[in-house]
C-alpha cells in the first residue's frame, strides 16, 4: 500500500477553555492530493488548528494524521519534530526568520540541523536564493530586508530540505499586492512532482490560486471545491 504524503483521519481538536472546552476542528478527514490546497473559512474557523495538526505541532484528541507516511498521533513531540524537519517546509505570515542570521544563513539552517556538510549548505542556499530573486541579499539581515524579501528568503528555507509538504499559514497577509503576488507566485511554483502545498488563508484572490479549497466552519470541513 503507498503511503499517504499527507493524509487527515477523522481529525477533532478539542481546546479547555475553564470550565468549558471548545471543539475547534471536528472530525476532519482528508487525504492532500498533489498540488496546492487551499484552506479557507473565518477568523475562528479551525485553520490554524489544523495546519499545526497536520504538521505535528499539536496533537489531536482524536484521529490520526500521516505525514510522508509517519503517524504524528501517535508519535511523542522530538519524533514528530524529527519527521517535520526532513519532510515538511513553513511559510506563516510573519517571525519567519531568525534576526540574528544573514538570509544566506537562514536558508542553509535547516540543513545545519540535519547535520548536511557545510560547502554543500552554503551551495544550496545560495542557489535556493537565486531561485527567489535575492542573490543581491545573501549577507543582509532579516532588519535589513522588505517584508516581501523575508517572505521570498523563508520560502527559500522552507525548500532546503525539498519538502514533500509546504505549508503557508497567511504568507502574504503583511505585504502589499505587488509583493503579495511574488510571494504567491513563488509558493504556487513550488507545488511540482508529489509535492503537496498547504496555503492557509482569509483572502480568496489567494486562494483562487490553488487547485482546490477547503472551505471551514466553526471547525468543520463544509466544502471541497475544486478548480473547474
Ligand atoms: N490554544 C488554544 N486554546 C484554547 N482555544 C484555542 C486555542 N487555539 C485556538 N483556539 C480556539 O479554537 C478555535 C479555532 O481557532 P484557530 O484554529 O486559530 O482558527 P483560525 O486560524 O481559523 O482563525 C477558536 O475558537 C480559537 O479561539
Ligand atoms: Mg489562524
């Protein structure tokens, strides 16, 4: 049986709120196809709540997730954190990067992690920075960087390891249109192969771009419509 890349079953997330707890994802199933799924509803809705199900940030209270054929519910947190490292990239809206490294350094740090050797990492995030139109920006810090040029150099980092999953939560929602457009194109670019592309988001010009939309609702998956 293949593996699935990235597959929701029967997903709840329940949250205690005092006395009281909050369903904020119900029963969610859904098996990612390739390509880039958008995932919409309002402000409350569950989105983030599932992105940090499906990425094994949080576990569930019930149902299983499977990420590049791993278990996340039932794996302990450095597992879970291991398989992210090696099979999942992030792009959230913004405190992408790390202020105290160059943005050649912030893309080569996730091979850092996986112990890649350190000429391969240096060769990698420089071409990964070609890739997103900031070889100009190799030594310059994240201070010294457009919010679009962050988002373009997070978008590098989140491919150092060639991800089979990328996940997007806002990735544009601090940046004006133009730069807004870039960073869409970018991550819209990346979904090639058996990559699947997770891009969370409120505005549906961004998600008129993905291939299909997951529409939330007070935590529940109410609609799957794909792209004529
Ligand atoms: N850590 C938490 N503790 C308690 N309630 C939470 C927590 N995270 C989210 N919630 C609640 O779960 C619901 C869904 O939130 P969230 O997933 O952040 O929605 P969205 O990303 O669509 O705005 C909301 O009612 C929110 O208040
Ligand atoms: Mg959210």
């Amino acid at each position: 049986m293949k593996k699935p890349i990235l597959q929701a079953k029967n997903l709840t997330k329940r949250y205690r709120q005092g006395e009281a707890w909050i369903e904020a994802l119900k029963g969610f199933s859904y098996d990612f196809p390739p390509g880039v799924t958008a995932v919409v509803g309002p402000s409350g809705s569950g989105k983030t709540t599932l992105l940090n199900l499906l990425a094994g940030f949080d576990t569930p209270t019930e149902g299983e997730v499977y990420l590049a054929g791993n278990p996340l519910h039932a794996l302990g947190e450095d597992d879970r954190a291991g398989v992210r490292l090696l099979h999942a990239g992030f792009v959230f809206q913004s405190w992408n990067l790390l202020p105290t490294l160059t943005a050649l350094e912030n893309v080569a740090f996730p091979m850092l992690l996986k112990g890649v050797p350190a000429k391969e990492r240096t060769e990698r995030a420089r071409a990964l920075l070609a890739e997103v139109g900031l070889s100009h920006r190799e030594d310059h810090f994240p201070r010294q960087l457009s919010g679009g040029e962050q988002q373009r150099v997070a978008i590098a980092r989140a491919l150092a390891l060639d991800p089979l999953v990328l996940f997007a939560d806002e990735p544009t929602g601090n940046l004006d249109s133009a730069a807004g457009s870039r960073v869409l194109e970018l991550l819209v670019r990346q979904a090639q192969g058996e990559r699947r592309v997770v891009l969370v988001t409120h505005d549906p010009e961004v998600a008129a771009r993905a291939e299909r939309i997951l529409r939330l609702k007070d935590g529940a998956l109410i609609e799957i419509q794909e792209r004529p």
